[in-house]
C-alpha cells in the first residue's frame, strides 16, 4: 500500500474509465447529405461512432459511408419517406461491431430541388460495457467495506498486543530492537488509520453484553500505562443489571479511548 489511501487511486481510475464509457453512451451525430448525394456535413460524434475522419469525407460522394448507411440513403431518396428508428449493425476499423440506431430525414429543398438527407446516428453497444463498469465498481466498493471492517478489527486486536509488547519490551535491554518494533507497531497503525479513513464507518453489531465486562477488559488493555504512570486506579461498579445492547468492540474502543485520554 502506499501513503494514499488504500484502493482509493482504483476505484478513482475505475470510476473515470465508468464516466468515459457513460460519456460513449451518450454520444450521438448527425450526417447531412445534400441534394447531389455528397456529404455536406459530419458532425464529431458522427466519426467517433463510425470511426472515420470527419475531413477526408466531406464533400465526397455518400458511397464513402458504411453500406448500411448507403442503402438507407438510396431507399429515402427512392421513397422521400423518413425513417424513424432502424437498427444497424457496422463493421468499425479498430473497434469490431457496432450496433446503431438511426434515424433519417428527408429535408425539401427550394425551387424543387433534390432533398437533404440528415442522419442522426446513436450507439447501442454500450448497455453491456456499462454494466460490466458497473459491476467492477460495485466490487471495488464492496472491497473497501471489507477493508474497513478488517481494519476495525485488527486496530480492536492491536490495542490489546501493543500493550503485552510494551509489557515485554520494558524487560528487553536492546535499545535496538525495542525502537524497531515500536517503530513497526507504529507502522501497523497508521496504515489501519488509513484504511478506516478510506470507508465509512463499520456499521455496529448489537448484542446482549454486559458493561462491567466490557470496562473490565478495556482497562486490562491499559493496565502498563496505569502502572507506568503511579496511578491508583479504583473500581466502583454499581449498574445492576448492568445488561445491555450493543456493539462489544465498538464499545471497548470507545471506552479504551476514553481511559487513553485520561491517563
């Protein structure tokens, strides 16, 4: 992992490829062709979604477009008749099948002269692709939730051996070897910091606990700080029942929280 986020940079990338493919999606063009049958106008979507260059075809005459662009273009001209929706399917260099709906109007010109032709032109292939984005996103969400859950328990988990390691530590008379371990210590919790600060926080887990129980333990993980610091520590438990519902780590990292800050 590095110092960024972990799986942030992923899911940025995985959402930027999403908003390409939606953007893709969204595109359409329009194609004129003018009463001579040459194509007067192309618009950029229209050669981003046939892949040609919108300039080397200009001007040229309407057999330069796809052959099912072509017949629907020779069947207008015959008919004058406009065509709503048709759905086509192209060869595009570089970019295999495509599927397109199109559209086409025949626009009367004056003095009786031959119509215009004006082909509107919208992808279809990309319900698929996005799914497929979607999908990926939607695992890249799940792994960071995961992420985030693992984290809590392992912070949960580290508390607890930090303590019996500094424990053990006071009794080790490498300099050394006690500073790389604190160092590491140190190590292993800025990266849990920088998981939880990846998601949101884990949703808590209810359950019939008992609060004595669970200060208890909270102060056991303390204990060497409390020693180290010549404090008196004295109990006084007085809840009874002391039954309640709630979530038992969340409420020993609170309360282990709690006791840090006052020492």
């Amino acid at each position: 992992m590095s110092a960024e986020e972990p799986g942030k940079t992923e899911l940025d990338q995985e959402g930027l490829r999403f908003a390409a493919t939606l953007s893709d999606c969204l595109l359409s063009g329009v194609i004129i062709v003018n009463g001579a049958l040459k194509i007067e106008t192309v618009t950029a979507g229209a050669a981003q979604i046939l892949g040609l260059d919108a300039g080397k075809i200009k001007n040229h005459g309407f057999e330069t477009l796809p052959a099912p662009l072509q017949e629907i273009i020779r069947e207008i001209s015959k008919s004058g008749e406009a065509i709503s929706s048709r759905k086509i399917d192209l060869p595009v260099e570089k970019h295999g099948i495509h599927s397109l709906r199109v559209g086409a109007v025949p626009v009367l010109a004056p003095a009786k002269a031959p119509p215009s032709l004006v082909l509107i032109l919208q992808e279809l292939d990309c319900a698929g692709v996005l799914e497929q984005n979607i999908r990926q996103l939607d695992r890249l969400a799940s792994a960071g939730t995961l992420a985030a859950s693992m984290a809590h328990e392992i912070r949960n988990a580290l508390v607890a051996g930090k303590t019996f390691i500094d424990l053990l530590l006071e009794k080790n008379q490498d300099a050394e070897l006690v500073e790389i371990v604190r160092r590491e210590m140190r190590r292993i919790d800025s990266i849990v910091s920088q998981m939880l600060k990846f998601a949101a926080p884990a949703k808590p887990s209810f359950s019939a606990i008992r609060v004595h129980d669970i200060l208890e333990h909270s102060l056991r993980l303390v204990q060497s700080k409390v020693q180290s610091g010549a404090i008196a520590l004295h109990r006084s438990y007085s809840a009874a029942p002391d039954l309640i519902g709630g979530d038992e780590y969340q409420l020993e990292q609170a309360f282990g929280n709690l006791f840090l800050n006052a020492l």
